[in-house]
C-alpha cells in the first residue's frame, strides 16, 4: 500500500472510530433499561466516578493519531468487545471441612461462570467463612449506603460445622455474591475483584518468585480468564498477570505462547505507553519476535520512540517487575 492509500485508510478508520464514539455516548435504549443489572462495560457516562474502584478505561481513552491502521483495528475491535452486556453467575455446590493444626474451618467452592451461552471457561475457587467475613467488613467501610439492606450469615456460637448450617451458608453466600455482583459500583471495586482473585494470584506469584515456573503458569491460566471477566471495562489491570504468563513461558523455553500473550498485553497498552510494563515488555517482545523469525523492527521502532519521549530513568526488567507483585 502507498502512502496516499495509507493516510487515506487511516482517516476512514478515524472517522469509523468518531461515530463509534459518539454512538457509545447516547442514552441507553429501552431494553437496556429494563435491565438495570447487565453491564455495559463501554458506558462513557459515570454517575458517581469517586466511587469506581476501578475506572473503565473507554471513559478517559481516546484514539491515538500516531497509532498504525492495524493498531487502531485492535483498540476498537476490543472496544467493541466490551461494549457486550457481561453478566457472571456465582454457585456453591459443596463444601469441605479443613482441620489445620489447632483450627478448623469450612471452605466453600464457588464456581464462576458467564451465562448467556456454555461457559466451558468456568473459575472455581474457595473461600472460608472469615474471606467473606473480611470482604463484607471492606466493603462497608467504602459503600455503607450500597451495603445498608445486605445481609450477612451471622456466626454461631455451637453447630458450624452441622449439615444444617453449612447448607444455610452455602445458599446465603451464593445470593450475597448474587446481590454484590448485581450493583455496579461494588462488582468493579478492587475489594470485590480481590476477594475473588488475590489469594490464586498471591500463590502464583510466590512460584514465579521461587522458580516454580510449571506451577505458578498453572495458577496464572486459570485467574487470567476470570480476571478479564471481572475486569472487562479496564483491560489494562490484566497487564501485570498477562506479563507475569510471558515471564513462565519464556523460562520454560516457550517462546510462541510466550509471544501469543505479550501480544495480548500490548493490545491493552497501546494507549498507555507511560504504563510501567510498557517498555519492559517492548523489549521482551522484541527478544522474542527476533527468536521466532517475526518482525521485530516495528517493535524496535516503538521501543526507540518510547525512549525519545522519556527521560533516561531506571527501568526493570519484565521479569524484575513481575516477581516484585504481590510482595508484602
């Protein structure tokens, strides 16, 4: 393609993502009103944005001029993405008693799915009754107005570990995931999005840091799905996770998928090239794409107008950065 038919492909694309932009911004339609509960992860408008944990990321976004056609194709393709209404279903189907020395508890696995179509991607974790304890305890503290008709399974003085009583607590905390997920605010807060991640991830993490590659990619694979999920409307908090999989990958000499998930991390950052894994992943990447026979150069060339733009500061490796998460 020349550069006329270049520019001019560029200023279709422009004028594309301008009408995409103002539609996104209108009114809701009556069916979406009717259904309060189902997210629109690409709503521009926010009601009460000191309270959003975490902030969408199409609300402060804009395209970049100096982005390539092909950049540009990718930032909105995943805009697009998020604009569907994302709704996840919480289950408690069994629980298992751990005795642990001189404590004894009750663990509850919960199973999360997106419905709306099969899941064959569904998270399963487990949380005892003190998680969901300090969960509610958190987010009183941030949403005391939200949290005013909650309820929550009160502890028993005798009989927490009866049939009776587990059962009770396996329905109550499947409506009270059910409740929280239902309101906005509360369902993109870091307190809710941590209790449902930051115990797999803290595992990982700790592998990645002891050199238990196998393991912590094992961990990684199976919070990454979830957390983009949870995460839709701010794809640049998976960043760290996605950089921590390149990392394991890399060290356990695979570089194709090592290369398949620094792509998806770049896809995030493209308009947030001030992000602290940008350039470490550049250079990552870089390695990588020279190692497969890919192009390379074009990565280098961002590489080196990053730096033309920033002042000579020290900068981690992509994998200082990743064994740096999750440090007490």
């Amino acid at each position: 393609m020349d550069q006329d038919s270049h520019c001019t492909a560029e200023r279709e694309l422009l004028e594309a993502v301008s009408r995409i932009t103002t539609s996104s911004t209108t009114s809701p339609s009556d069916e979406e009103e009717n259904q309060p509960r189902a997210e629109i992860s690409c709503q521009v408008r926010k009601e009460n944005p000191e309270k959003d944990g975490t902030q969408d990321s199409s609300a402060t976004l804009s395209p970049n001029s100096s982005m390539t056609t092909k950049e540009l194709q990718e930032y909105w393709r995943n805009e697009k993405r998020q604009c569907k209404q994302i709704k996840l279903l919480f289950e408690i189907p069994s629980t298992r008693i751990v005795e642990h020395h001189l404590s004894k508890y009750v663990m509850y696995k919960i199973i999360i799915l997106q419905t709306g179509s099969f899941d064959s991607n569904k998270s399963v974790i487990e949380r005892r009754y003190s998680d969901f304890e300090k969960l509610h305890r958190n987010l009183l503290q941030e949403f005391s107005e939200e949290m005013e008709d909650v309820t929550f399974p009160k502890k028993t003085l005798t009989g927490n570990f009866t049939e009776e009583i587990i059962n009770e607590r396996k329905l109550a905390f499947k409506d009270y995931l059910r409740l929280l997920y239902s309101m906005k605010y509360i369902r993109r807060s870091k307190k809710f999005i941590d209790f449902l991640t930051r115990p797999e991830l803290q595992e990982a993490y700790g592998c990645l840091r002891g050199g238990q590659y196998t393991k912590a990619l094992e961990i990684l694979l199976e919070v990454i799905g979830l957390q983009e999920r949870l995460t839709r409307g701010n794809p640049v908090s998976v960043v760290p996770t996605l950089c921590a999989i390149v990392v394991c990958h890399k060290d356990l000499e695979n570089p194709a998928s090592a290369f398949e998930y620094g792509e998806k991390a770049l896809s995030c950052l493209c308009v947030h090239t001030s992000h602290r894994y940008y350039m470490p992943l550049l250079e990552t990447m870089i390695t990588l794409a020279y190692e497969l026979g890919k192009d390379f150069l074009s990565l280098q060339e961002k590489l080196e107008e990053w730096k033309t733009k920033k002042d000579p500061i020290r900068v981690f490796t992509l994998k200082e950065l990743a064994v740096r998460e999750y440090v007490q």
